[in-house]
C-alpha cells in the first residue's frame, strides 16, 4: 500500500520505501506515519520482498515529528504525547524490528528527532557524506523516543550518547561512520545505487536465516548468555530445516554459487 507521502517500488526483492514530504524534510504527520506502517506490515507478509531500503526525498531523511502538526492551535488543549508516541512511534519501531528481513536505512540528508531514531532502528545504516543526525528533542524540551535511548547507547556507548541526546549537537556522517553508528559512508550522488545494490545483494541471501538471525540479534539486547546459548541453539535446529540450507550445502559441496529461495 503506497500513497503520496510513503512512495514504494519493488524490484529484485528489493522494496524501496521513500519518505515523501520533502518541503519539511518528510517530517512525520499522523498520517505519514500510518502508511508507512501499512507498508512495513505489508513487507512481512509478502514472499517476493527480501530486503527493505528506506530512504527521503530532496535533501533531507526525517526531521521527526512534524511540530506544526504537534502543536496545537491557540485555545485547544496539549496534546497527549505519551499516547501520541505509544499510537504513532513505538508500532514503527517494532514493525522494523520484527520484520524478519533486512531493512536498510539509506540517510540520504539531515535525520533529526524521531527521524534519526528509526534510522538507528533499522538493520544497516548507509550514509550519504552529506547525511547527519541529530537527536533534536533536547533543544524543545523534549525526552528522546522512537528507540533512540535503546539503541544509541548500544551504537556508540553511553558518552557519545548522552552528549547527542543532551546536547542535540550535529553528528557527521564521517563522525557517524567513526563512531560506529553507520555501517558505510558513500558520495551523495551515489548513495540510491550503492544502497539499492547493497540491498539486492542481501535479498539474494537466504533470507529466513537472515530472518531468524535479526531475531537472535534483538534477544541478545536483553538476554543473559545462557539463554542467548538456548536461542541460538533453537533458531538453529528452524535453520537446519529449511530450503535454503540443503540449498546452501548442496552449492557448497558441488562447488558451485547457491540460490537462495528465501525458505
Ligand atoms: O508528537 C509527539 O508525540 C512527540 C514526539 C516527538 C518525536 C520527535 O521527533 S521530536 C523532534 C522533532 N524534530 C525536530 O525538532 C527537528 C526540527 N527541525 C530542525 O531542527 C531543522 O529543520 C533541521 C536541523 C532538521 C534541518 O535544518 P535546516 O536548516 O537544514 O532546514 P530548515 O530550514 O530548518 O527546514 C526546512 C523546512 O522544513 C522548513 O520549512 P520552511 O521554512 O522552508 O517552510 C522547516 O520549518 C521544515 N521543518 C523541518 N523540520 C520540521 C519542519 N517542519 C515541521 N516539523 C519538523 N520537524
């Protein structure tokens, strides 16, 4: 389900996902956010896509939460961001978390806010050289949400954390890729191909084991290593039975490349 503020085009497993309001630089309204939602849940459910990219329009990824929409007219009451977030936020969060398939961020411009915090919750970070983050609540007021307190601290450590988050200063993309919070740094100019190339390279992979292992992944943020043992133990006997694994064994022992169905 596409629609005009969330563009989407499949091809080769790939389905690109573009955030589209870029006069605001695609900050994110009620109903941006519902749409995008439908896609990544349509993403789950549907065989022919093995690898998810998500990128913006024009100059920017994601400026967060769109404030003209946050903020009500003169007279009305504040609105409850606690609801807000719980509604709006967290179901993006987990939907790109449960999604058993890769998911690529390519940031492609500034991601501020909320913006910044979904990149950090996708699989692989590509950034342009021009790209940069900021965890932009600090200078309104606001506490970071959309994952960013799970997942930056674990990205690049409590300090550097807390100094984005408290600070709201402007992060490089070359500081991003020191830092560890970007897997790769690439030129602008060809940050849609290197990042559509890359993703169609992970949706030739044998995408349930990718699958399980993104599950393997998110347990370790929580688990102690005797039950991380237990998981991988489990999540490998599923593995051993699928498709893709007599596939990957009979390419290796016939010395020839594998082709992966995705099952
Ligand atoms: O609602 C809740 O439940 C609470 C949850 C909140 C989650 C959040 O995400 S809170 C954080 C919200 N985001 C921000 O605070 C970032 C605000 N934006 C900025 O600080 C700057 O725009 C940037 C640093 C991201 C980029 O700066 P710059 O100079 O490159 O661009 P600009 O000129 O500021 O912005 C370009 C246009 O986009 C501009 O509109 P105009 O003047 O050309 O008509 C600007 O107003 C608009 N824009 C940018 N960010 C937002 C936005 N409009 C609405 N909401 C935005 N977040």
């Amino acid at each position: 389900m596409a629609s005009d503020f969330i563009l989407t085009e499949t091809a080769g497993g790939v389905l690109t996902i573009t955030l589209n309001r870029p006069d605001v630089l695609n900050s994110v309204t009620a109903r941006m956010s519902a749409d995008l939602l439908a896609v990544l849940n349509g993403a789950a459910e549907d065989d022919t896509v093995r690898a998810v990219l998500v990128t913006g329009a024009g100059r920017g990824f994601c400026a967060g939460q769109d404030l003209a929409e946050a903020t009500p007219a003169e007279g009305k009451p504040l609105q409850d961001f606690a609801a807000h977030v719980r509604k709006v936020y967290n179901p993006l969060v987990r939907a790109i978390r449960r999604l058993p398939k890769p998911v690529v961020a390519a940031v492609n411009g500034v991601a501020a806010g909320a913006g910044a915090s979904l990149a950090f919750a996708c699989d692989f970070i590509i950034a342009a050289n021009n790209a940069s983050f900021i965890q932009a609540f600090a200078k309104i007021g606001l506490v970071p949400d959309t994952g960013a307190t799970f997942f930056l601290p674990r990205l690049v450590g409590t300090q550097r954390a807390t100094a984005m988050m408290m600070l709201g200063e402007k992060v490089t993309a070359d500081q991003a890729l020191a830092f560890g919070m970007v897997y790769r740094v690439v030129e602008a100019g060809t940050l849609l191909d290197e990042s559509k190339a890359f993703a169609a390279q992970l949706a030739t992979q044998a995408t349930f084991a990718l699958g399980l292992t993104k599950r393997l992944i998110n347990a370790s943020l929580a688990n102690d290593l005797d039950a991380q043992l237990e998981a991988e133990a489990d999540l490998q006997g599923t593995a051993g039975r699928s498709d893709d694994f007599r596939e990957g064994v009979a390419a290796f022992l016939g010395k020839r490349a594998p082709t992966f169905e995705g099952h």
